[in-house]
C-alpha cells in the first residue's frame, strides 16, 4: 500500500509538491488559443476597477449621507459589467473545460461566484421593488462586495498556483501542443 512518501511504480513523475496541473496539456491548448481568455484577462481587472469606485462611492454615502444617486448607479454598472463576466467567463469554462460552469478545476470559485451573482442581483431586486431603505441597500452591496473581493482572490490564488504548477513543470512559456 503506497502513502504520500512511496513513489508510484507508474504515471508521471513531478517534482516534489506539485499536484495534479489545472489544465490537461488538451486544455492548456484550448485555454491559450481562445479569444475568451482574452476577454476574461480585459474584463477582470476592469470589473476590479469599477468595484473599487463603486466602493469609494457607497462608503462616502454611508459614511456622509451624500452622493446616494452616484453610488447607487454605480452599484448597477458594476453589476451589469459582472454579469459580463459571468457570461463570458461560463463561455470560457465551456470552450476550455466542456461545460459551462463548474467544471472540476473551478468548482468552488464558480461556488462562490454564484453567491456573489446572488448578493448583487438582491441589491438590484431590493432597488428596483423598494424594498429597505437606502442604507439597507447599500449594505447589502457592501456584502455583495466582501464576497466579490473573497472570490477575486480565489481565482487569483488558482492562477497563480496553475502558474507555479506549470513552471514546476517545465511548462511556462512553451507553446501547449509542446507540453502535450
């Protein structure tokens, strides 16, 4: 019976520490080749920008009691634009993984991001219908917002362990077909 410190007899060999990579070599090819990682690569830090404005703007009104128009607008924008990359982000996971969302390697950030997609649409739904007041609303955003910065940090922490594993094993900066 083998344990974490017995080699297999077969399979590949990786350095010490390296789990199995995010992406097939299959995958790696699809996910460089796609004009979605791309998009995704634009819309992120975009979306992170606005979420800070949007921040800004709803911790001035609550803090003030001023500028409740120009957060609440902005609280809609940086909803519309995280539908953008939910959108474009499940066309992606369905052109690189084959299905559109919770594919294996995202599971949990794809988990969360659903909370998070609940979270602003409850702010908009509260809005639209009147429900609560306006610093109730905002501080459904506010955790709309918490919950945006945790699941960023997800999908930064994968990337960068995707890049590590990919470095570990000789992969970064070789075209996919090379590591196939």
């Amino acid at each position: 019976m083998a344990n974490a410190r017995t080699p297999q007899a077969s399979g590949p060999t990786r350095p010490e520490g390296v789990t199995t990579p995010l992406y097939t070599p299959e995958q790696r090819r699809r996910r460089d080749s796609t004009r979605w990682t791309l998009v995704q690569g634009l819309l992120a830090p975009f979306q992170f920008l606005v979420f800070l404005v949007s921040l800004a703007l709803v911790i001035r009104y609550l803090a003030t009691g001023e500028g409740l128009l120009l957060a609440t607008w902005s609280i809609v924008f940086k909803t519309l634009v995280l539908y953008a990359i939910m959108i474009t982000g499940a066309i992606w996971e369905k052109v690189v993984f084959g299905r559109y969302l919770f594919a294996r390697a995202f599971f949990w950030e794809d988990v969360f991001s659903s909370v998070v997609c609940a979270l602003h649409t409850l702010y908009v739904v509260m809005l639209v219908i009147g429900w609560g007041d306006a610093d109730a609303q905002m501080l459904v955003a506010l955790a709309a917002y918490a919950s945006y910065a945790v699941n960023a940090v997800q999908f930064l922490l994968k990337l960068r362990a995707a890049r590590k594993q990919e470095e570990a094993l000789g992969l970064r900066g070789q075209p996919a077909e090379a590591s196939a």
